[in-house]
C-alpha cells in the first residue's frame, strides 16, 4: 500500500469493506482480528455508538494489520475527532463541502455518500471522485448504477446499505463498482456472542468475492 492511503487504496483493498457498529470496546480488538484474520483489513467503525471512538483507538493500537476508518462521519467535528482517535479513513454518509474541506485540512481519506446526480457534482466539484452510493439498495441499486455509468463514467462508487453475501456479486460486476460496504460481515448476534470464526468465515468468503 502507498504510505500516503487515498480512498482509491481504502476501496480496492478488498472487494468488501465491512460497517461495523460497536456497543462494547472489549469487542473492537477480538473483532477487527477476526476479520483480519479473514483477509479484510479495511474496517468502517460507525461513529454510532458513545464508545465508537474508543474503539477506533483500541484497533488503530492493537491490530496493525488493520486499517481502521470512521463510518457515519457527519460533520467536520467528527472527522477531526476520527484523526485523533487514529483513524486513517472517513466514511460519510452524504457530501456537504464543510466535510470535505475539513477532511482534506487534515489530510484524511473521505468517501462521500452520495444518491443523486446533484450530490455527486458537488463532491466532483470538490475533488471527490471515489463515492459511497448510499443508501444503494434502497436508492435504485444496481440499475441506478448503470444508469451513473453514462454521465458519472469517471466515478467509482462503493454501494452500501441493502448490499449482502447474495447481491453484492451483482454489483461488484459493475465496472463502476469498486466494492461494496455492508454489516454482514458483523452481525450484532455473532459480535455479542464472540463468535469470531463465524465472522472470520464470513470475511474470507467476502474477500472472495470476484470483481471486475
Ligand atoms: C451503513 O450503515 O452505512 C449502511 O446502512 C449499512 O447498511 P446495511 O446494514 O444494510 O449493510
């Protein structure tokens, strides 16, 4: 990996990159291993939860081989807050040009949700062309991606929110597709339960996953 990371790197690391949403930081380490472990190094810590900061810091310090984000970054608060936690990407859930000014201050990697053709000129006008499609499934998926390919040719989108093991590989074949995001990989059951072979199996199956 390049020493400076750019989203371009956070994206095709692997064809999956998991949102995780922690309520205990016991749980950050055993889990970001787990997935390591499973091949998927890139992990999306949803600021969602009072202890999400905490458990960026707990990974950024314990799991090396993880590169660890911040997910649901929604203001410029957060993406400062995320730096300082030791998180080395940011991951938003729509564009407004105080995040992307602030993410660029600080030298972090962003990628802007967008789900209209508006959003995503306002993040290009900005210099952003790597773009989360949230949320996809529910925003017109697949077909809404096809549809970007004519006019956005020079975008590359991550589609989250919808996107699981059975139709991620109908994304993923999309040439503007560089991966996709989603929870599956941490289920809330397997993560409180410690069941950290299943979400490793879960991981290297999504690792996987073929692209194009
Ligand atoms: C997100 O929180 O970014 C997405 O909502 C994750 O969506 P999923 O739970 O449908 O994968």
């Amino acid at each position: 990996m390049a020493v400076t990371l750019t989203a371009l790197d956070v994206m095709r690391d692997a064809a999956v990159i998991p949102v995780i949403v922690l309520d205990d930081v016991a749980h950050a380490v055993p889990l970001a291993r787990a997935l390591v472990a499973g091949g998927i190094r890139m992990l999306e810590v949803t600021l969602r939860t009072p202890v999400a900061l905490r458990c960026i810091e707990a990974i950024a310090r314990e799991v090396p081989d993880a590169v660890v984000g911040a997910g649901t970054v929604r203001s410029a608060e957060d993406a400062k807050a995320s730096l300082r936690a030791g998180a080395r990407f940011a991951v938003s859930p729509g564009y407004t040009a105080r995040i992307g000014q602030a993410c660029r201050d600080i030298g972090l990697p962003l990628l802007p949700g967008v789900a209209t053709g508006s959003e995503i000129l306002a993040a290009q006008e900005d210099g952003y062309t790597e773009l989360k499609f949230f949320p996809a499934q529910q925003s017109g998926g697949v077909a809404m991606l096809k549809a970007w390919q004519g006019p956005f040719g020079d975008v590359r989108f991550c589609p989250t929110g919808g996107v699981n093991a059975s139709n991620a590989p109908d994304y993923l074949a999309l040439a503007n597709v560089a991966c996709v995001g989603g929870s599956w990989l941490t289920p809330p059951e397997a993560v409180a339960s410690g069941n950290w072979e299943g979400i490793t199996g879960l991981a290297a199956h999504a690792k996987g996953l073929a692209r194009r």
